[in-house]
C-alpha cells in the first residue's frame, strides 16, 4: 500500500463512519463529511495533505499524487 492508497482509504473510512454515525447518533455527525470533502478538494488543488505526511512518517512509499 502507498501513501496515495492509504488517503483515499482513510477518508473513505472516514466518510462512511460519520454517515453511520450521523443515522444513528446524531445528524451533526454530517459536518464531518463535509469537513472529509474539503479536505480532499483542498488537497486536489494543493497537494498538501496532512494525513499523507503522517502516512510518509509511518514509513509508507510515496504515490503519484502525493510526495
């Protein structure tokens, strides 16, 4: 696994368990998809990603899109 694949499979994650929680807890829970898909265009335009530097830490290789 690259770091590339790790982003996209950590916010994936991300996004489904505040979905479940958002149906099950409480609808607030939806600002964390929201905050899940900003991230990810922010990091679309700018390539900064703070999770693909924690990635990069941890001694994953580096992908296409992240460096």
């Amino acid at each position: 696994m690259n770091i590339d694949r790790a982003v996209l499979a950590m916010a994936g994650t991300m996004i489904l368990l505040s979905l479940a929680l958002a149906h099950f807890v409480s609808p607030w829970w939806l600002l964390l998809t929201a905050f899940v898909g900003l991230n990810m265009l922010q990091a679309s335009f700018t390539g900064f990603c703070p999770a693909a530097i924690i990635f990069a830490k941890l001694g994953l290789p580096s992908g296409c899109a992240f460096r």
